[in-house]
C-alpha cells in the first residue's frame, strides 16, 4: 500500500513569504565586538605580508583577504570543520558581518578557506596570535612583566602504535592506492598479490591467536611478518622506479595524489622495517621511532601521568602572560622543547617579541638547574622562580613566591582549556604534521581572542551574546 503524501497547510500564503531575511544584529554579540574592535587595516597588512613571502607568483586574481581573515579568526573562536565553517559563513548573520560580507551574496567556499589557511601554515597563524596578544597588552588586559612557562604534548589522532598494526596499515595502504594510480601500476599489482595474501594471512593469525603465545613466539610471528613486508616494499620500489618520468607527469587529480601517497610509503616503510629490526634484536626501540605511516614526524612523548604514561604526537612550549594570554610554540624535534631548554628559550622569545625580558618568571622543577639559573640572570630577569629540585632553594620569597607559584598553577588552566573540545588542540583532523601546528596554534588563537573579548566586554560593563 502506497504511503499517503503528506499535506501542506491547509491555509495558503496571500503572498509568498521572502527567502530573504532581514535581522539587527545585537550590538553585544561577539562576533560583532570583534568586528568593531580590529584594527583591519593593520590585520591585513600583516596577513598580506605572510601571504607575499610564500607565493611563487602574484599571478592571479587578488584574494578576498577580508573574508578569509575573517573566517579564519571565526573558526579559531569554536572548533568546526570548513563545511561548517563555510555554511555558518553564508547563513549566520554575524559571522558574514565578522567576514565584511553583509552587503554582497558571495561567500567562501570550503575549499578557499582550506587552502588559505594552509598558506598561512604554523608560522602565520603564530604571527596572527602574537598580534592578538600584543593587542591585549596595549589595553592593560595582559601584563608581559610577569611570565610563566610549560611544555605540553598534542595528542595527534592516530591509532595506538605496534608493529604488527603499523605492517597491516602499509599492507592496506598501497592496496588501495595503487588501484587509484591505475595503469601505470598494473603490473606491480597482479606480482605483488600472492606477497599481500600472506602478509593479510599473517596479520589475522597475531590478532587471533597470539594472546596465548609466549614472548618469543609473537617476536617470531613479527620477524616473519617483516620479512614479508621487506620483500613486497622492495617490489614496490621497484615498480615506482620502472615508471617513466612521462608517465607519472601525466597522472592527474587522485591518480597524482595516489602516486605520491605510494613514494611516501615506500621511503617510510625502508626507515620502519630496519627499526623493528632492532627492536627485535636488542629489545630497545631505534631512536626517532616512526609510530604512524602517514605522519612520520609524529613521536612518543613520555609523561608519566597516572594512566597515560605516554602520549602520541608533538612537543608544544607554551608561555603565559600574567592576565591569562598565550603564546605557543612547536617542536618540530622530540628533544627541542626539553622542559631544561625551553625554560632558558621562552624568555629569549619574549625578548625577542617585547624587547626586553619579564621582570618575574616561574618555570617547574623541570627547567631548574644552576646553568639555566646563571642564563637567565644574564638575560635580564630580576625574579627568577624556578621551582627548585632536592636541596636547593628557592630563588625568590615571600609575597613574590606567592604571586609567581600562583601564576605557575593557571598555565596548567590555560592548557587544559585550549585542549578541550572548544578549541580542538588535542587530537585535530589533520593529517600531517604541518596541519598539527596550524590546528594547535589556531586553538590558541581562538582561547587568546574569547578572553580578549571577554576583557574589553567587562571593562565596558556590557554581557556578550553569542
């Protein structure tokens, strides 16, 4: 029996309604304060800057750099993915006022909004947040006489790393995308085929069966699948060498990403196996671990925290500003950002940001040592609170101590609020490494321009909507 349609009103409009809405904005909203109170014209400047030292060529239509600072900095606010971004952009009435779009009916696709904020990259979202920042120290609402530091991890979103389930994901990996190269890899596919079974075959016995084996006998199960692997990454190289530079030119759209995604592989997994290798040898791990094929530059960072000892992804400095303000910085190396370095290197990056050192700095027990006590008198601070380890003693006392142990809590604060779900520090969508760092310095972006709000909003006395 056919389903009845569903009746509409009954009561027929004498004149049809307008698509076409016309709403006030609230004075109060955020997204307008925020409008109101940017300096555009020093904004752009400095995001045409950023943009101009990395284009190869003008060449072109000129962007619509209005727009994309504005969505960029509507984005940073709450955490969203471009589709969202771009459907609030063309519906959400103050976010097209942030964008300067109210008198037209374009909008930004999500497709622009990503490739723009991949231009800026790390670094120029890094340059956006120290704008923020000096703006909040020009109103008073942040004090860079005062200054604390800490190391954090950025948990990236990936699978919990082992050796068995890093071989399947190459296996799985190259399957799928030498069916998307096409032609050029035909053959590689048919002679790899039977090597790829036993690989699918091996993977299924360890995650069967070898919950009852021994130690020994799920190294050999590894040490098997290794050699498996090793024989189908050499058939791999092989066959990306036996195709002619014309023929890889050719390729296009999907096919050419494919194309890539196959080289990366192969170079990751000639690294991998040789680590593994090792690791069954001498039970050790190889220094510069890959733990992830598709971000290699991922690392482990051990953090002893009850229940997660160790976290997956990258090291991250982050510095506060009495007042609440934050300024991030990226390790693109596991040892870089040590808390021993980078208690001395955020201060030399806050004299190279507001020429001349804070008066008051606190760091944990992690950055106390006589050297970096010695450096930092040298640089210029007069209050150096760097909690001390065993017997030493404490640099600093009395109401001082007080002030600098109670700015030493609140990073901890800050840190938690740019990791929760609002922001989206910790686990973004990203799929590289250089995505990570724009994902974590967007984040602070957006905690660094909501408490900004905030501050201008209290001092006016006014409640913020939105």
């Amino acid at each position: 029996m056919a389903t009845p349609r569903r009746q509409r009103s009954r009561q027929a409009e004498l004149f049809a309604r307008s698509t076409r809405s016309m709403i006030a904005l609230d004075e109060n909203h955020r997204l307008v304060l925020m409008t109101h109170e940017i300096d555009w014209t020093e904004l752009l400047e400095l995001v045409q800057a950023i943009r101009m030292s990395k284009l190869k060529s003008e060449a072109g239509r000129p962007p619509h750099l209005r727009a994309l600072v504005g969505a960029v900095a509507f984005r940073a606010t709450r955490r969203m993915t471009y589709r969202d971004t771009e459907d609030q952009i063309r519906h959400y009435a103050p976010a097209r006022y942030l964008c300067g779009l109210t008198e037209t009916e374009w909008t930004p696709d999500a497709n622009t909004i990503q490739d723009f904020e991949e231009l800026l990259g790390e670094d120029g979202i890094r340059r956006l947040n120290e704008y923020v920042v000096k703006w909040a120290v020009e109103e008073k609402l942040a004090d860079p006489t005062v200054v604390v530091a800490d190391t954090t991890a950025q948990e990236a979103a990936i699978p919990h790393p082992n050796e068995m389930g890093l071989m399947a994901s190459f296996v799985t990996a190259v399957v799928a995308a030498s069916k998307k190269v096409g032609p050029a890899l035909r053959g590689f596919v048919d002679k790899v085929a039977t090597v790829f079974a036993t690989a699918k075959r091996k993977v299924r016995e360890y995650r069967l069966f070898a919950k009852e084996k021994t130690k020994a006998a799920k190294d050999k199960m590894v040490a098997q699948m290794t050699t498996v692997i090793e024989k189908a990454n050499q058939m791999l190289g092989q066959a990306v060498k036996d195709v002619s530079a014309e023929t890889a030119a050719r390729l296009r759209r999907y096919k050419k990403v494919a194309w890539a995604r196959l080289k990366h592989l192969h170079q990751t997994m000639g690294k991998l196996t040789p680590q593994i290798r090792y690791w069954l040898r001498t039970g050790y791990v190889a220094s510069k671990k890959i733990i992830n094929l598709r971000i290699p530059e991922l690392y482990a960072i051990v953090r002893g925290k009850v229940g997660k000892t160790v976290e997956f992804g990258l090291s991250w400095g982050i510095t506060r500003l009495r007042g609440g303000f934050l300024l991030a910085t990226l390790g693109t190396d596991k040892s870089e950002l040590h808390d021993s370095k980078f208690a001395v290197r955020a201060v030399r990056d806050h004299i190279a940001k507001f020429g001349k050192p804070p008066r008051a700095y606190a760091y944990d027990r992690g950055g106390w040592s006589e050297a970096n006590v010695t450096e930092l008198t040298r640089l210029g601070v007069k209050h150096i609170g760097l909690a001390p380890r065993g017997r030493a003693h404490w640099r600093v006392s009395g109401k001082m101590k007080d002030t600098l142990v109670s700015e030493r809590a609140q990073v901890e604060g800050g840190i938690g609020t740019i990791k929760c779900g609002k922001y989206g520090f910790n686990k973004p969508a990203a799929r590289s490494a250089a995505t990570m760092g724009a994902c974590g310095q967007r984040a602070v972006l957006g905690f660094n321009l909501n408490k900004l709000l905030r501050g201008l909003a209290a001092r006016r006395e006014v409640v913020l909507v939105g």
